[in-house]
C-alpha cells in the first residue's frame, strides 16, 4: 500500500514535471548555464567607443584589484610602478602574485580562470603565449566570443557625458550596438559641483556655481540633451558613505531638484552605489577606495518621498546588507542589487544571497560584474553561477521540505527574473 501510493506520487510528479530533492541541484546548474544574463553594471564600452573599452593580458593583470594586491606582495613603491609602461606593469604584478606567490585570492584565480578559458599557459615565467593570442584577436569576434563563453547577451556600461574622452564621443554620434547599453552617469555633475558647473557651462548650458533655479532648470534640459543623445537605459552616481539625503546641501538639490525629476520624466531609475570611502590611499590612485558604513535613512527618505521614481541600490559595505533588504521590503520602488566590488567574493556573496532571498524571494538583482576589462566577466560570471547554483538549490530543498514542489520549468521562470527580468522590468524594456 505505502510502495503503491509512493509510485503513484513520483509518477503524479514526473507528469507535473516536478523535480525530485536528488534533481534539484544538477536542474539549477543547468538552468543558470543555459540562461544568458544581463550585466547590469560593468566599466566595459562598446568597440564605437574605441580606446576607452579595455581588453587583454596586461590590462587584466593590471586590474585595480591586483593593483592593490601587488603592493602588498612587492617591496616596489607605487610612485616607481607608475613610472613603467603597462606591459612593465602587468609583468611585475605577474612576477609578484602569480609566480612568487600562489594566486588564490578572487582576482588573481580570476585571471587564472580567463587563461585557463582560452586554454593558455596558466604558469611559466613570461606571458609572450598570451600577449601573442589577444594581439591576434580583432575586438568584435573578440567580444562575441568573450559574451558567450560567460553565457551573458548585454553588458551595461558606464557613461560621463563630462569625462574628456568620452563626452566628445558622444557629441559626435556614437553607433548603437545591442550587445551594450549606456548609463548617463552623473558622479561627476553631482559631486564637487563647485569644479564641475564650468564643464555644463562649456556645453552651452547657463548654469552657475550656486545651483540656483536658472542652474536647476538648465541641469534638467543637460540630462535631457543627453538622454536623447544616448538612450541610457538608467543614470547612475555613486556615493560616498556620508552621504545623508536630504540635507542642506548642493548635492541634495541637485537630486531632489534635477536628477529625480528628470528620471520621473524620462521614465529612467536612477541607480546609487552607496558607501565608497574615496582615495584613503591617493598613493596607489584607483586601488586606493575603501568603503565606509552607510546611514540607509537616506535611501529611506528617497523610496518614500519620491514613489514615483525607481531606485537600483547597492551598497558596499558588508554592514549594510540586511537594512537594505528590510527596506526593499518596505518600498517597491527599491531594487537592491548586485554583491559590489569588495563584497563580489564567494564567502560574502553567499552571505548576501542568502539573506536576500530568505527576505526578498526572488524580487532582487543577485550580480552584476563589474568588469573593467573585457575578459573578466568570464570568471566573474562563472563564479557567480558557481556560487548561486548551491543557494538557490537549498532554498527548494528547503520548499519541498515545507510540502512545496518545483519543476524545471519553475526554475527556468526564477532564474530568469533573477538575472534579466527584475532589471528589464525596471528599465521597462523587454527582451534585452
Ligand atoms: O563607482 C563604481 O562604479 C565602482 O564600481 C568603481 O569605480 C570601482 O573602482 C570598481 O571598479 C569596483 O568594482
Ligand atoms: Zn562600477
């Protein structure tokens, strides 16, 4: 009678499609390796931009992140290393981290990953098989290829439409490419508005160091010209760990009286990346950002007071991570996302995960890569299917345990608001 009713209830099931606890874990694996995920945040640029889109074995190698590695491993001082070419750069830091040292934390096995991926030497005294293969590649069968080895179709990008190189870029029309879209990024227009107001000023707009009305208005038609010059899918800024919202200040207007209007009206979210403690080391330039604890009664105050506009949030600091989830849970119009920069390391992102899934289901962005060089996002990408395979497993373990069920099909759904839908919805656009 009991073998009966069991048969009968693995057979109802096998009908439904639903997954058995011994299928789970190998149906996720497969499922995160067939879906193609959206990179919602990367330094990367589509080959229209030139020069500005980074690629290859000595940019990886110099990596901020190894950057900071390499001083502590080496006795050389930053000021010397400045001094040398990249090519001199890439290969003290390979002599340091990879040959006199075993390269086991996340951003050296990660370029161990990417030569391993092309099936390079991934040892050995030089790095001439390397260098040889990427300067045999042209970037845009490159860059096919690079997307699919780490199974993703769209990265998102970074755009100041005030930085010297890009802006004019811009100016002059840059093709569309669908494997990369644009973020009107606005570090530069928000903070030390004091040294920036003369660069709106150059572009024709009639703004002054007071932010006053004038200015705001004029702020408001900038985001606007650009909006229609670059179709960004969001704007984005990121913050420092100070950052209070609102207060008296010219930031706080700029947001309140600029920024978040204009979102609202472009029907754009406006992404923050709260907590950078800024250049604690200017001796060793971009490796030399810490984080700070954030005070979240900011994000608080811009979730309630401004319904109508949609906020992608991401904090640094590891401290931070459960007041955002309570947040999102208390405001719809907060999608927190991604495990960034320090955070993006297995033991951390597993933390997070986690967390957010116990308290948010399946209502929030897992990662974005946050790569700067081309390459990167095939051991980024990779590690984060490593690392979500196992949690998300144990949370329908955890259901069938409870008397739920799931199927293969359910997990395709998940996975794929996870990793696209969330951020398409939010961007309101389908498909990509
Ligand atoms: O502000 C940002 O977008 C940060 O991600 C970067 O500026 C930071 O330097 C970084 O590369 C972190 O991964
Ligand atoms: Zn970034």
């Amino acid at each position: 009678m009991e073998a009966t009713s069991l048969r009968e209830k693995i057979q109802a099931n096998a009908a439904r499609g639903t997954l058995l606890p011994g299928q789970i874990l190998a149906t996720v694996e497969e499922v995160l390796s067939a879906t193609q995920f959206v990179d919602m945040h990367t330094h990367l640029f589509s080959p229209a931009l030139g020069k500005l889109g980074l690629w290859g074995i000595d940019e990886l190698l110099t990596y901020h992140y190894l950057e900071a590695e390499f001083f502590r491993s080496s006795s050389m001082k930053p000021e010397q290393y400045w001094t040398l070419s990249k090519r001199a750069q890439a290969d003290a830091i390979w002599q340091a981290l990879f040959v006199e040292n075993s390269p086991v934390s996340e951003s050296t096995r990660g370029v161990i990953a990417v030569l391993q991926a092309f099936g390079l030497p991934t040892s050995g005294p030089d790095l001439e098989d390397a260098r040889s293969f990427f300067r045999s590649q042209t970037i845009d069968s490159h860059i096919q290829n690079v997307f699919q080895m780490a199974g993703m179709k769209t990265a998102v990008m970074t755009n100041d439409p005030l930085d010297t190189e890009e802006g004019p870029m811009w100016m002059n029309g840059i093709r569309a490419d669908s494997r990369f879209q644009p973020v009107l990024r606005l570090d530069r227009v928000l903070w030390g508005w004091s040294t920036h107001w003369q660069k709106l000023a150059a572009q024709g707009y009639d703004v002054s160091e007071r932010a006053d009305e004038k200015s705001l208005a004029e702020i408001r038609r900038f985001l606007s010209d650009w909006h229609k010059r670059m179709q960004p899918v969001y704007m984005a800024v990121s913050l420092p760990f100070t950052f209070q919202f609102p207060e008296q200040s010219t930031l706080s207007r700029l947001v309140s009286e600029a920024v978040l209007p204009a979102c609202r009206e472009l029907d754009l979210p406006l992404s923050l990346m709260i907590g950078v403690r800024r250049q604690v080391n200017p001796r060793i330039r971009l490796a030399g950002d810490a984080v700070g604890k954030a005070n979240l009664q900011a994000l608080e105050n811009l979730c309630r007071d401004y319904p109508d506009n949609r906020f992608l949030v991401s904090v640094l600091s590891r401290e931070n991570q459960h007041e955002l989830c309570v947040y999102a849970r208390k405001f719809a119009n907060l999608m927190p996302f991604g495990c960034w920069w320090f955070l993006n390391n297995p033991s951390i992102v597993e933390e997070i995960t986690r967390e957010r899934i116990e308290l948010l289901g399946t209502s929030f962005i897992p990662q974005h890569s946050d790569a700067r060089v081309l390459e990167q996002v095939i051991y980024k990408w990779h590690n984060t299917r490593a690392t979500m395979a196992p949690i998300l497993a144990n949370s329908y373990q955890l259901l069938l345990r409870d008397g739920g069920s799931i199927s293969r099909e359910d997990i395709r759904r998940d996975v794929e608001r996870l990793f696209c839908g969330n951020f398409q919805q939010w961007i309101r656009r389908k498909g990509n």
